[in-house]
C-alpha cells in the first residue's frame, strides 16, 4: 500500500493545482494519513479525475478509505460530488471563523503538530449546532491571547451535518500539552461534551508518548502519524503557511 501511495505522491507533486502534499505514516498502525493542499476548487476536481482515478482500483484492492476531511472557504457542489464519487466517507467543512498568528509564517515542520478533528452533535429532540458553535468561539478566543504556540485556530461548518471540523497547528509538544492540560481545551472540554462527541481526531507531526497517553485519558478517537514523503510549492501556501 505504501507504494501505491508513493506513486500518487509523485503524480500529486505534477499536478500543477497541488500546493503542497504529505503522505504520513500512521503510528503503530497498518495505515496512512494523506494531506493534500489544493489551490482551487478545479484543481481538486482535477486531481480526482486523473491521479485519483488512476490508483483508486489498486489502492482499494489492498485498503479500505477512512473518513475525509475537506476543508475549505467554501467547498462548492462540484468538489463534494467529485470527491463522493470515489465512494469514501468524506465531511466537507466551510470555514466559519479563525485566526494565524506569525502572520502565516510556515512553523517547522520538525516540531509543530496539526490537528484536525470531527465534532458531531449528540442526537436530540433540537440542533445543538449554535451552541457548539459558540463553546468553539470561546475555545479560540481564549487561545489567541493565552495560549502564543496555537498559532492556528480555524473551526469550519460541516455541510448537511450538526458538526463542525476544527483544525489547530501547535508549535510544539509543549504547546499542545499545555493545551490539553492547563488551556483552553482543559477549560472548555466539559462543556463540548454536554452537546456533542469527537469522531475522529487526526495529528500530523512528532507526538510525543505523553501526548498520546493524555489522549486516550481524554477519550479522543485519535490517529497519530509522523512525517512521510512530502512537497510543498516554492513559496508555501496560505493554507499550510508561508515559506518565503
């Protein structure tokens, strides 16, 4: 399987709509965390017409695809449509509100960690969407002045579904234990768990074992995954930060 993706890698780094690619090695798992940076919504109905096309048959033949997280401004019909056609499980997540510090400067990718996470409503007689919403505002409007390493925040609504996709970039271990100890997730944790569940936490980067054990302590459903063979487009993207 790993070779499979490393040919998808190569066509990804040619396509000219891809800005930046990772394909990452899940710990003490048989599986791959894949992440892509698109510079438009063509570009990935594009990818997904040729490279994608291309290695679906060989890749499902080995492996089984987990949920997709799109996250974008805006993630039009076509992009769902082209990406739902593959047959995977995918949430399509349109950008709500957020922050970048460093004024989008790229954090070393040797040190910072990216999370992304699903949150989904609990089932209910009325939508708990509104106040999910706001328990996640709190989150990040604390952060910004309590916790400088989160240094991206960005929570995103997910289309047809009371959920929402947050994605946080820490600059260190030490930043996101703080994190989860002592800030703004400590904090707000009891109240997002009234109203809603994670369905799947997804950490890019060198997560320490202390990381990984408090996880579990905190009943996050997480995969971890360290760095692979990756690209990114000279000068970086606004989305993974900037190189120049």
């Amino acid at each position: 399987m790993l070779q499979e993706w490393e040919d998808i890698h190569a066509g990804a780094r040619s396509d000219p709509g891809v800005m930046s690619t990772e394909i990452n090695h899940a710990v003490g798992e048989d599986a791959v965390l894949v992440h892509h940076v698109f510079e438009s919504p063509d570009a990935v109905g594009h990818y997904f017409a040729t490279t994608a096309t291309e290695h679906m048959q060989a890749l499902t033949a080995i492996a089984t695809p987990g949920l997709h997280l799109v996250r974008g401004t805006s993630v039009p019909a076509a992009v769902q449509d082209a990406i739902s056609a593959k047959g995977v499980d995918a949430a399509f997540g349109e950008h709500l509100f957020g922050y970048v510090k460093r004024d989008y400067e790229r954090p070393d990718p040797a040190t910072s960690i990216q999370v992304t996470a699903k949150w989904t409503c609990l089932p209910g007689d009325s939508s708990h969407l509104e106040e999910l919403t706001y328990w996640w505002q709190m989150v990040g409007t604390d952060a910004f002045s309590l916790e400088d390493g989160l240094i991206r925040f960005e929570a995103y609504q997910v289309v047809d579904e009371d959920a929402l996709i947050i994605h946080e970039t820490f600059e260190s271990n030490d930043e996101l234990k703080f994190h989860l100890t002592k800030g703004t997730a400590e904090k707000y944790k009891k109240d997002i768990d009234k109203i809603a569940a994670p369905e799947a936490y997804f950490f890019r980067g060198p997560v320490s074992w202390t990381i990984r054990t408090y996880s579990k302590f905190m009943h996050l459903p997480a995969t971890y995954s360290s760095r692979g063979s990756n690209f990114t487009r000279p000068g970086g993207s606004m989305s993974d930060g900037l190189t120049d």
